[in-house]
C-alpha cells in the first residue's frame, strides 16, 4: 500500500466526521453531521522582539484563503484560535487544554533566515513565497493535531505521521 492509500481510511474518517460533504461511498443514509457552532479565527499577537515580522505576517493575510475555504468545509463545535506569537523558542503548536494553535514568530523568522540564506540577491520574492507556503504546511500540520483531539479519531500509525499526510493533501489537493 502506497502512503497515499495509507492515508485514505484517515481522510474517511475525518471526513465524515468534520467536512461538510460526506465522503463515504457506501449506500444509505448520509452520516449525520454536527452543528457547526465554530470557525478557525487568526490573530496575531504584538511582538516585542520580531516587531517587523509580526506586521509583515499580519499584513500578508497569510493564512486568509486557507481558512476562509477551511471555514467552509469544516464543521467545528467551537471556535478553534490560531494565533502568531512571542514563544520564547521555534515552535507551532497544538494546545488541547486552550485548544489553540500557535505559530512562533521565532519559527517563521527561522524559515525566513534559512531561506534567506540559500537566496541569491533579487530572491526576495521568492523566499516570501517558500516563507508563506512553510507557514501555511505548519499550520495545517497542527489543525490535523486540533481535528484529532476535537473528533477524538483514532489514527492508523504514528499521529506525527498522519497530520504531516493531512497537511501535505491538502495543500496539494488545494
């Protein structure tokens, strides 16, 4: 079984589960869907240290068509917050307690230095692009995490494995 056909029972079951369209194939009635009583809302924090960054990410509206359509298709039981933020390290991360993500600065600031650093002069645009793209694969990432504890899914191997096949999908299934 190839990884693609690995992760389809994932996507089965998260699908029924969470999109708005029911995936299933078999005959009967269309599994009942919750309510969708929540949306997955970006807020960008003030930075102390990364103050450029911050506004630049905040201006970008980096992640705005990704959660726009993500809104669309998902049913969520509550809002689920995606904030960028000071974190102290280079990090994202999925809280079940808060249910937050969050998305480091330092961690774009990461990927925007080690970009930067295989860029040659006039690049610049470029490297926005791979910044934007890396930003949008983390966050994904850690919406597979927010999407397992929310539904409490069972994953077939490794869940690190499953929401890195989760993001990588979606961002190439648009």
């Amino acid at each position: 079984m190839n990884k693609r056909n690995a992760f389809l029972p994932v996507l089965l079951i998260m699908g029924e589960a969470i999109f708005a369209v029911p995936v299933s194939a078999g005959e009967g009635p269309a599994p009942q869907r919750a309510a969708d009583r929540g949306d997955i809302k970006v807020r960008y924090d003030k930075s102390r240290t990364y103050k450029a960054l911050a506004e630049a990410i905040r201006g970008s509206a980096i992640l705005d068509d990704v959660v726009l359509g993500l809104n669309k298709a998902l049913s969520l039981p509550r809002d689920l917050p995606v904030v960028f933020k000071d974190c102290g390290n280079i990090n994202a991360f999925f809280d079940p307690k808060s249910n937050q993500i969050s998305i480091c600065y330092e961690l774009v600031q990461f990927f925007a230095e080690k970009l930067d650093a295989d860029d040659e002069p006039g690049d610049e645009d470029d490297r926005d692009a791979y910044v934007k793209d890396v930003v949008k694969f983390v966050f994904l990432h850690e919406l597979g995490h927010a999407l397992i504890h929310t539904f409490d899914i069972a994953t077939p191997g490794r869940e690190e494995d499953v929401v890195d096949q989760l993001a990588t999908y979606l961002l190439v299934e648009g």
